[in-house]
C-alpha cells in the first residue's frame, strides 16, 4: 500500500529525533531523576512514535525478513544494558522494548499475507500473548498500539484518534495517558522518510542506557 506524501509536514527522520530524545529525556528521569515526574511524562511521546514508525518501515521495506533479523538482533544486544540500567544487574523476568517491536513487525509479515481481514485481526492475538508471557516493555498492550496503527495504515487521522482512544482506554488517568501527546507530531508526517540513519536510531537504545548505567555506578 502507496501513501500519499504531502508538500508539507515532518518527516520520518525528525520523528525519530522527537522520539529518540524524548526516550532519552524519560530514561533519564527514571534512572537519575525519579523525582521530577515531568520527564516521564515527556517520555511518554516516545513509544507511540516508534509504533508508528514501525508500521511505516515494515510497509515500506524491500525486505522485511532483514528487518526482523536486525530488530531480533538489537533486542538481543540491548538485554544487557536494559537489565543494568532499570535493574542494577541480569534480570530475565522483563524484556526491552525492542522484542515488543519485533513480535509486531512478525505480525505485521503473517498478516499482510492473509486474503481476509479477519485473519489479519487474529494474527494479532498471538503475539499480544507473547508479548504478555515474555514481559516485554509495554507488552501487550504495545502490540495493540502496532496493530491499530497497521489496521488503518491509510487513515491518517482517524488511527491516530483511535490510538488516543485505546490509550486512554488501556491507561486511565495514570501517567501513560500522556502518551497521547505524541499524535501531534505523528499527524504533522508528511510520508517523506528524511536522512537514513537507521544503525544509528538502533544502536542510541543500548548505548543511552550502558551510559546511564555507568553514571549511576560513578556517583553512587
């Protein structure tokens, strides 16, 4: 499916800025600065972003086996860093996001096989299990968010309401509710991809985190 690019707008490469920094602004507030809530609320922008972005990339690849394979891999390679940094040492009972993204992208490859629209709605649950049993970041309910913004790909406007809906719906008043927040830049996209950096966007996740592991080892 071919979407339609728009003269004006942001384009992928600025909304993986948006993101990336304000990942980066929330993991900062949860390692060092617990105390300042304001920086994960700002976080919050940040997932839904990638989501989003997702969906885009695995409707736009050329190959998305490729793209499953580096996802699995900087899942793995991120491990580590994730455990240190929000865990203090190796801890297998909760998984980095980057396997949340990955069970997506391998619905995302199962569905856009299936002839029906039903069986492109149950391949879903599967992975919303999956992600729930392996205690990914964001579990389940990240799956939802990847499998909305899929369903209605080509509705621009709509999907990002039901994203704020289902939001809402999921999280309630807590602090997720902020996480509503990121449809503004997401409805600013104008389809364009923007400079590639991808390797880089991947590898921001492991290094941030090992940094701010490190710092927490130097100070306290």
């Amino acid at each position: 499916m071919e979407k339609k690019q728009e003269l004006f707008g942001i384009n992928g490469f600025t909304l993986k800025c948006i993101a990336m920094i304000c990942m980066l602004i929330d993991h900062t507030g949860a390692v060092l600065f617990p105390q300042y809530r304001i920086l994960r609320v700002i976080g919050r922008i940040a997932f839904p972003i990638y989501c989003f972005l997702l969906v885009e990339g695995a409707m736009h690849t050329r190959d998305i086996r490729k793209y499953e394979l580096r996802l699995f891999g900087f899942a793995l390679i991120s491990e580590i860093p994730f455990d240190l940094a929000f865990r203090g040492g190796i801890n297998w009972d909760h998984q980095n996001v980057f396997f949340t993204l990955l069970l997506g992208v391998v619905a995302i490859d199962l569905a856009k096989q299936c002839k029906y629209k039903l069986c492109e709605v149950l391949i879903f649950v599967p992975m919303i299990v999956a992600a729930e049993l392996l205690n990914t970041d964001y579990g389940g309910k990240g799956i939802i968010f990847i499998f909305c913004y899929y369903l209605l790909y080509e509705r621009k406007v709509v999907k990002q309401v039901l994203f704020a809906v289902e939001n809402f719906l999921i999280y309630g008043r807590s602090i997720q509710m902020f996480a509503s927040l990121a449809v503004v830049p997401m409805l600013l996209y104008n389809g364009k991809k923007g400079p590639s950096l991808k390797y880089f966007f991947y590898a921001f996740y492991p290094l941030h985190l090992l940094i701010l592991y490190l710092i927490v080892r130097i100070i306290y």
